[in-house]
C-alpha cells in the first residue's frame, strides 16, 4: 500500500501508516536537528569523524549515568559488540529474555554462543529475574572454569536482561545472582533511555549497556545505537572493534577481525538535537500513558500496562492486555478494527522460544510469554500525538 492510501483503509500494522492516519510511533523532529545536519554539510564532516560524533557519545554517557560511550551504527551492533568485550566466546551460553524483539538473541548467535531463554513475569513483562536465578542454582552447575549448564555441559557466561517498551528489569536479583557465579551482565536498555531502576538509569546497572536510536526509540539518529560501560578497558576494546580493529591506521595494520560499525557524523547531529529535546519527549509519553491508563481502567477486558512501584517507566510503546471473554474480540480483531478506522497499533513479538530460528534453544518456561503475545497490542504513543489523535484512539478502543 501507498503512503497515500486513504486512512480508512486497512494496512499493515508493521509497515510504515499511511498519510491522513494515526501511527504507532514516529519520530517528532522540532529542535534543532536540521541546522546541526546543514553544518555537517557545510564543513564536510559527514562520515563517522566529527564534532558531533564525540558530543553525541559524551551527551548520552551522562544521559545514562555512566562513564565511557561508543557510538554504532544500531544497537544490534552495539550489542554484539558488548558480548564480545565482556569475554563471550563460541559454545558458551547467554541467559536471554525470551519475550523480546530477537536481536539480542541474534547478537548471541553471531558471536557462536547459545541463547536459554527465560520466560517474562505477569506483572510488568520484563524477564523473570526469579527464573533466572532458579535456573542458575538447580540447573547449573560451578566447575573449576565456571558454570556449566548440566544439560548441555556448555559454560554459563553472561545475562543478558532487556528492559522491554521502557520499563525497567527488576535487576537487583539478577545483579547479585551475577556476581555470585562470576557473569557478566550486559543490559539491553536499546527501549529505555532514562528509565530508572530504583533511582538509577537503565544502562549504568550492569557491567555494559546498549542502546537503540533508530526511528521509533525515544531519540533517534535515523538508525544508530552506543554501548555504554563503566569499565575503561571494556571500553578501548569496543572503539577497537567498531572501527576494524586498527592496530596501525597509516599501515593499515589490523591484529584481529573488527567490524565497521560506526556512527556518522550526520546521524549524531540529529541524536544531539534529539537529546537536547529528551525530557520533553519523555514527559509526553508519561502524559500519554497516565491519560491512556484512565480511560481504560474501567473498561472490561483491558488491563493497562503498569509501573512498578520502584520503576520510572518512559512508556516507550504504550501496551494493553486484551481478555477476549470480557471485551468482545481478541487482540488481533482489535488490531484489524483499528486499522479500519486508520489506527496503527501491533502485537508484541513473537517469543522467541516461538521462533523457529530458535527452536533447539532452551527455555525456561515460556507460557507467561505466550500469554502476553496472544493478548497484548500497542497503540499509538509518538511523542507529538495531539490531543484530538489520542482521543480518537480511545474512543475507537472503548467502541464509541
């Protein structure tokens, strides 16, 4: 379909929305994202050297609350790249989300290791950091070079928790559990930026972090992501990595196998003029979740998304459960209505236990997981939703 198909048509809840209708997520460009790009042009630096390159990667740092930024070109990369400076290596074994879009698990596999998929908990749909820990102390084993998975014999080595549509992991539990069998904890806060666990920034909790800008994240630099850490060492190796690993850059001498996987220096402009505008975005999608979870509450068969009590959710993708038996159709029909009436909204993903890349993976348990796919739908939730688009949402979900 068009980008000029008539708003009342239904379209493909994955695909971009149609001119004249509500989308789901869409970036809001309003500050001063044009005039920092037109300066890239205007002084050629327009590739992954610049200015704005080294402002973007300081400016998200402090964002986050931690101490060394290197900006990628997606946060996948950003990803990969952080499971290999925390020490993965092939054959061994990350714990996982198993609710979740399914680059971190494909970050897993690029690197040669194995996903075990957690299964998410009811209340907020993060990772159960419960199950995490009962798989670590009856389904492993400690050996004199690690834990050791006693089903598979292959070696536990990180935990990879993602804070899902801006909402924090529980990640105390987790965070103690690391350490008490040696892993390393790298978040995928790629959803979360400025969320807050407990008072502290998602992303400054573990050992590293990746974020996520592409167009639908709370900023954006187009597509782009930055691993974040405290640790200095971890922190040369990744720049080391994301920049084909130059041993000599006149020479081009290159000591190991390095990927090009650098941010531009356009593409950091715009995150820099997105950054100077963050609070106000996140202060729209709180303002748009608070307004959505009162119209709803009421409302037979619809469970708003919560936050939990020691939590400062951004509401990244504002999220609702559908009970069939009391509203009067399942998710998906509602989707497909919405879409008549020119209203992007989706499902969460698949899980990944589901997925049939990840079929042999194992999973601990799953069935939370299922149950949140077949009764979850996003709705829309930009941060420049006017009033009368959020309104018209609502009425359309409510039936009037």
């Amino acid at each position: 379909m068009t980008d000029t198909a008539p708003a009342s048509m239904p379209f493909d809840p994955g695909a971009a929305a149609p001119q004249g209708s509500i989308a789901l997520c869409v970036p809001e460009i309003r500050g001063n994202e044009w005039k920092y790009v037109k300066q890239c042009l205007d002084s050629g630096w327009v590739s992954s050297v610049g200015e704005f390159v080294s402002r973007f990667e300081r400016d998200v740092v402090a964002c986050a609350g931690s101490s060394y930024g290197i900006a990628a070109v997606t946060g996948t990369a950003a990803l990969h790249v952080a499971l290999l400076v925390a020490g993965v290596e092939p054959d061994d074994e990350v714990i996982v989300s198993d609710l979740t879009f399914i680059a971190p698990a494909n970050t897993i596999s690029y690197v040669g290791a194995h996903p075990v998929l957690i299964d998410a908990e009811p209340a907020h749909w993060q990772i159960d950091a419960e199950r995490v820990v009962a798989f670590l102390e009856n389904d492993c084993r400690w050996t004199s070079d690690g834990l050791r998975n006693k089903s598979t014999g292959r070696r536990v080595r990180a935990i990879l928790p993602v804070h899902i549509l801006g909402h924090p992991v529980e990640m105390d539990t987790i965070l103690e559990a690391a350490r008490k069998y040696e892993l390393a904890v790298i978040e995928d806060a790629t959803e979360s930026l400025t969320a807050e666990y407990k008072g502290r920034r998602v992303g400054s909790l573990g050992d590293a972090a990746a974020f996520s800008f592409n167009g639908n994240k709370i900023i954006t630099t187009g597509g782009g992501g930055m691993i974040v850490t405290r640790k200095p060492e971890w922190a040369a190796r990744a720049r080391y990595l994301t920049t084909q690993a130059k041993d000599d850059p006149i020479e081009y001498v290159h000591g190991e196998v390095g990927f090009n996987y650098r941010l531009t220096n356009i593409q950091a402009a715009v995150g820099c003029a997105q950054l100077e505008q963050l609070e106000s975005f996140v202060a729209a999608k709180r303002r748009l979740a608070s307004i959505y979870t009162d119209a709803f509450r009421d409302v037979a068969g619809l469970t708003p998304m919560r936050e939990a009590d020691w939590a400062m959710s951004i509401f990244w993708m504002y999220t609702v459960l559908v009970d069939e038996s009391a509203y009067g159709e399942d998710s998906r029909a509602l989707m497909r209505r919405l879409a008549q009436k020119g209203i992007q909204s989706r499902p969460l993903w698949q899980p990944l236990h589901r997925s049939p890349v990840y079929q042999k993976a194992q999973v601990v348990g799953g069935e939370v997981a299922d149950d949140l796919n077949r009764r979850a739908l996003s709705l829309p939730c930009s941060a420049g939703l006017t009033d009368d688009e959020l309104h018209s949402v609502i009425d359309a979900v409510i039936g009037e």
